[in-house]
C-alpha cells in the first residue's frame, strides 16, 4: 500500500515570495492539518509533499487543469477567497515543475511501479481533510465527517461499499465524491492498468483540530480505515 501524502505541509522555501503580506490564514485554510500523522502507522510507503500546496499544488495537471482559471493551478496567483497571492512568471512556474511537481510524480510512480513489480497490484490511498466550512472556490457545500473519492476504473466498488458500512457503524456521515471527487494514479497507469488501484479518504478537520483526545480517536479511525483497505 502507498499513502499519497500531497498537502500536509506548510513549508515555504525561502525562494518563494508573495505578494500578499501575511499568508498564515491562507496556510490555515489550505493545508491538510497533519494528515502525514493520522494516515501514516509506519507500516506502508509514503509519498509525501515536502512544501506547502501554496508554493506547488501536485494534485493539479501541467496542462487542461481546470482550477488554472480561478488562479489555483499547480501554482497558486490567489489565496481561497480570490484575493492576490502572488505572481507566477512562466519562468518560476517551469522551475517549480522542475524543482517539486515532477520529482513528487516520480517518487509516486516508482514506488507504484516498484510495488507492482514485488506484488502484482497496488493500493494508493490519497491521504486529505477538508475544512468544516465550504470556502468559496469549493463547488460543493457538502460537508460529511468523512469523503471518500473513487474513479470508476481504479476504485473497487465493493472497498467503498464496505468503508461507508464501517464509518456509519461508528457513527460517522459519509458520502462517495462529495465534497471532493477522485483519487490521484500516476498517468502512465490511469485507465490502462486496473493491477492500480486506488481511494481517497478526506476527513472532516473538524473532528480532530484543536482537541487531542478527539485526535487520538479520529487516528485511531483513520488507522482502522487504512487496515480495512489494506486487508482488501
């Protein structure tokens, strides 16, 4: 199994600068608040973003990406309520490409690649959660506890059925690509190899900010999720 760890950071490299003068709410909105340590056991490969979605945003497209016309590409020209962020060259966005963007798909599709090569298949769980409060370039106002993004190729059926079961067991909402639809594939295996398989789980961060018994309980959830899938 891979965990896809893309927007867990809040780094910024000390080369990026923005135009907008304060941007630590633009990091509190944007980031997914410790995802690297609620999905991660130590027991599965991890593919993780080093730097903030602010600065290179993995889970868009170099080409046709629909969120380039609101500003919120692989580089971000503005903040989550459409204000100015920064300014992007063509020049700065190629060696942003360069420098995380490609470097990041590689690592995904190697340890893809390697992990099909030992097993004959493999799981990617592309780790997310969402805020609470539908922010303005967000299409959906849905907001369950848990949102599990599927593709009709790569994402067993029957691995959703059993995930919504076990969360309304818990207690807990669900809906299948709602808020958020999807689950990232390397290119080279999207639609071409179903030995790839793939789900996204976005947890609500309102049910673990700022409370660390509820932390420990949602981690605790999380865990179980991941060993539902990985038994699968």
């Amino acid at each position: 199994m891979i965990l896809h760890i893309p927007h867990s950071s809040t780094y910024i490299p000390l080369d990026i600068e923005f135009d907008k003068k304060d941007i630590s709410e633009d990091i509190e909105r944007m980031t997914d608040w410790y995802t690297d340590d609620l999905f991660d056991n130590g027991a599965h490969t991890v593919v993780k973003l080093e730097v903030s979605r602010l600065v290179c945003d993995v889970e868009r497209f170099i080409e046709n990406e629909a969120m380039d016309a609101v500003g919120m590409g692989i580089c971000y020209t503005v903040d989550s309520f459409g204000e100015t962020l920064r300014t992007v060259s063509d020049e700065e966005k190629d060696r942003i490409i360069n420098q995380y963007y490609i470097p990041h798909h590689a690592k995904l599709y190697d340890a893809v690649k390697d992990e099909l090569e030992e097993n004959g298949q493999v799981m990617i769980v592309d780790c997310h959660s969402f805020s609470n409060e539908q922010l303005p370039h967000e299409s959906s106002g849905e907001r369950p506890d848990f949102c599990i993004g599927s593709d009709s190729y790569h994402t067993p059926a029957q691995l959703v059925i059993r995930l919504q079961e076990e969360l309304k067991i818990l207690g807990y909402t669900s809906i299948v690509n709602e808020p958020f639809a999807g689950t990232i594939v390397p290119m080279e295996y999207y639609q071409m190899n179903d030995n790839v398989k793939s789900i996204m789980i976005e947890v609500n961060r309102s049910l673990y900010m700022n409370n660390i018994h509820a932390y420990v309980k949602i981690k605790r959830i999380v865990t179980d999720l991941i060993n539902i899938i990985n038994k699968y």
